[in-house]
C-alpha cells in the first residue's frame, strides 16, 4: 500500500482531508460566483471590474495580515480539532450572509446598497475562517502523521485543495447565481458534521502560555520570533512572493477573460480550472521527484519557468488582441480560436511549476521547527503572505486605476518570479550549508 493511499484510509488524517476540501471548495464557489456576477453582470468597464475584483482579493486577504497571530497562538494553546469544528459551526452563518447577497443581486435587488455590501462582508468574514483555519490544517500534519509521512500528507493536502478550488470553480463559472447560493449553504453544513470527526489534537506547548489579545503586538513578536532561522525566514519570504504572484494573477483572470479574450463566463472560470489542475499536479509531481524529501531543491528552477511561462501568456494575449473576436465567445468557440490551445497550456505551465516551487516550503515551516510552535510558523507566514498579497492587490488596482491594461500588468507577475527564484535559491543554499546565511 503506497503512502498516499494509507492516509487516505486512516481517520488520523481522512476527516481533516475532506474537511479542508469542503473548505476549499465553499470558498472558492462563493467568490467565483460572486466576482463573476458582478464583473459579468453589473460592471460595463475593464478599469471597475478590476478594481473590483483587486478589493473582493484584498478583502479576503485581510484578516490573514490581522489576525494570523492570534490564530497561531490558538492553534498552538488549544486542541486544533475543537477549533476546526468552532470555525465550520461559524460558516453556516457567514455563507447565509453571502447568499442572501447573491439572492439579492441575482434579483436586481439594491445591488450596490445591499447586495453588494452583503457580499463583501460575507468574503471578509470567509478570510477570518480562513484566517483561523490556515495555522492548522499544515501544523496539525506533524501531530497526527509519522515524519516519513508529513510531506506526502502536506502534498496530498495542497493537491486535495485545487482539486476542490477546482470543482467550486467549475460550477462558480456554469450554474445560475441562486443555485450557488443555496449550494454555499449546503456545503458549510455537511463541512461541519466532517469536521466532528476529526481525532483530538491537544497542545503540545507549556499549558500555562496565555494568550496575547493585542493583534498588532502579537504579529509583531510572532514574525521577530519565526524569522530569526534563516531557512524558516527564507521560505516564507519565497512563499509571499508566489502568492503575490497568483493573487495579481487571480485578480487579472475575469476582466482579461471578458476584455481582452472576449470569452464568456464559462471560460473565465475555464482560465482559474486550469490554474488550480496545474497546481495540483505540480503538486503530487513534486513529492514524486524528492522522494519523501523535504528539500528546496527543485524551487528556483521550478519558479523560473514560472515566469516563463508568465511571458509566453503575455506574448499570447498580445498575439489574440491582435484578431479579436467582436463578441463574447463560450467555451466551444473558444476552444476552437486560433491560438486557444496555446494559451491553455501556458496557464497550465504556469500553475504546474507554481505548485512544484511552493508545497515543499510549506513542508518546511512544519518540518524546521519544534512541533509545539509549528502553527506559529504557519501564522507567521500568513501574515507575511497576507501582507505582501495585499500590496500586489492595492498595485494592481492602482495600476488599473492608472490606464494600465490587465495584459501588460502579467509583466509585473514574470519580473516578481525572478525574486522568488533568488529567494529559493538563498534558501536551498542554507539547507546545504545547514547555517544561517547573512545578506
């Protein structure tokens, strides 16, 4: 029995899988639906849906930046499966709020006074379960799995978690809108009966640590604590770098889709299925190579073709603008343009090197510290993440604002690639050294 396949039929690790999937796939299916709604049905301008869709990322990155400390703190005080089913028990709420929303929307309801506002806030408070969520669903790994176990089961994880990212934005992209709002509900439901399946996972730290409630102050020590270790501080730099790349790439993929494509819905949503298959498969093929290893070896080669590929879907988009279609084409009429195939596989590639660079950082941040401050590390990272995340959100939306087209702002994404490849390789080279590396 392969390694994969025996966590898969163990309860120390089944539940928290499909959990994280139900998770996934909720969160995806709502903000898919809803940016989609509104790029596609309210907005008539490629500089607003932009900015839109740059504020519904940055407003669910957010809470991450804020309360990633807290999280951690929780994660590790407290027993990480009681949180895990506090935090779904809190989605059943928060996604009535963001379906109400989009009932209302979808009947043309107070769209920009209620609906729209309904909606933000349900995204928001979506980052805060996420938020509180991310430290433990990695730092729960060590606990629960044997060590020759972890990578496969944070591969395993990262792969489960496109595949859901995957399947919530398919149907984001083709059912109607008041189908995905009865469906956010359902969801958070049956989540919530998964997660009381989850076995126990008591702190492993002093039990006496109490928490710090100061948000600002409890970031601030948390990051001073986490990055003193040079392998642990460059992996998370590398980490923010990449998911400010795919938050700038996420925030461009509806308003490229229907300005510069010319594509309908369906295929905007087609554009994020890709991303999230090349991720997964990144994924599992990058667990394939280093054998169980937890290694960065393979992260700065990985993360250059990334841009590569980056550049090869500018020069793509560029060559499309070129014959444009003069109205918005469905999935078969795209499929069948010139150039369509192309442009798929460079997403693809994109996506694929993506996942190979960053699930073995991840493993990192579990496997380099004691294992009583492994959600720390985790909400550490979150936090730097989170923060670089909303800084390439704000760029972006500035640089819409600006007159700045979505199709040359993918050259920002490429040039941040070439940061995280140095990043990768200053860490890989730590790992070798086994010391700290100066500047």
């Amino acid at each position: 029995m392969s390694t994969t396949t025996h966590l898969l039929a163990r309860r120390r690790f089944l539940p928290l899988f499909v959990t994280q999937l139900f998770n996934a796939f909720n969160d995806n299916l709502y903000k898919t639906a809803m940016v989609l709604f509104v790029v596609y049905s309210v907005y008539n301008s490629e500089s607003a849906e932009a900015s839109f869709s740059g504020l519904a990322s940055a407003l669910f990155i957010l809470p991450f930046f804020l309360l990633s400390a807290l999280a951690g703190q929780l994660a590790d005080m407290r027993d990480k499966a009681a949180i895990i089913r506090a935090v779904k028990a809190c989605e059943i709420i928060l996604m009535i709020i963001g379906a109400t929303g989009l009932y209302l929307a979808w009947q043309g309801i107070a769209v920009n006074t209620i609906a729209i506002p309904l909606m933000l806030l349900a995204l928001l408070l979506t980052g805060v379960q996420s938020t509180f969520l991310g430290p433990i669903k990695y730092a729960i790994l060590p606990q629960h799995l044997k060590k020759d176990e972890v990578l496969a089961g944070t591969g395993l994880v990262e792969a489960g978690t496109y595949v859901a990212i995957l399947t919530g934005t398919i149907l984001a992209g083709w059912i109607p809108v008041q189908w995905a709002a009865g469906a956010i509900i359902v969801t958070s439901v049956v989540a919530y009966f998964v997660s009381r399946q989850i076995p126990s996972a008591p702190p492993m730290g002093e039990p006496n640590e109490k928490l710090d409630w100061n948000i600002f102050r409890a970031s601030f020590v948390l990051i001073r604590n986490t990055m003193h270790e040079k392998q642990v501080f460059y992996a998370i730099l590398a980490i923010s770098f990449f998911w400010t790349i795919g938050a700038v790439l996420f925030i461009q993929f509806p308003p490229l889709a229907k300005n510069v494509i010319m594509a309908s819905k369906e295929v905007a949503s087609l554009f994020l299925v890709v991303f999230s298959v090349g991720v997964a498969i990144g994924s599992v093929s990058i667990n394939a190579l280093l054998k169980g290893t937890v290694s960065a070896k393979y992260s700065p080669i990985s993360v250059l073709f990334m841009g590569a590929f980056v550049v090869a879907f500018y020069f793509v988009c560029r060559l499309w603008q070129a014959d444009q279609p003069t109205e918005l084409l469905n999935v078969a009429q795209f499929i069948a343009w010139p150039m369509a195939i192309v442009l798929l596989l460079c997403l693809l590639g994109i996506a694929i090197a993506g996942g190979m660079f960053v699930v073995p950082l991840y493993a990192f941040l579990t496997t380099k510290v004691r294992p009583e401050h492994a959600a720390r590390t985790i909400a550490a990272n979150n936090i730097v993440n989170s923060g670089a995340m909303v800084v390439g959100s704000g760029l972006a939306i500035g640089l819409s604002m600006a007159g700045i087209s979505v199709t040359e702002q993918l050259l920002l994404s490429a040039g941040m690639c070439l940061v995280s490849a140095w990043l990768g390789q200053r860490l890989y080279r730590a790992e070798q050294a086994h010391i700290p590396i100066d500047w």
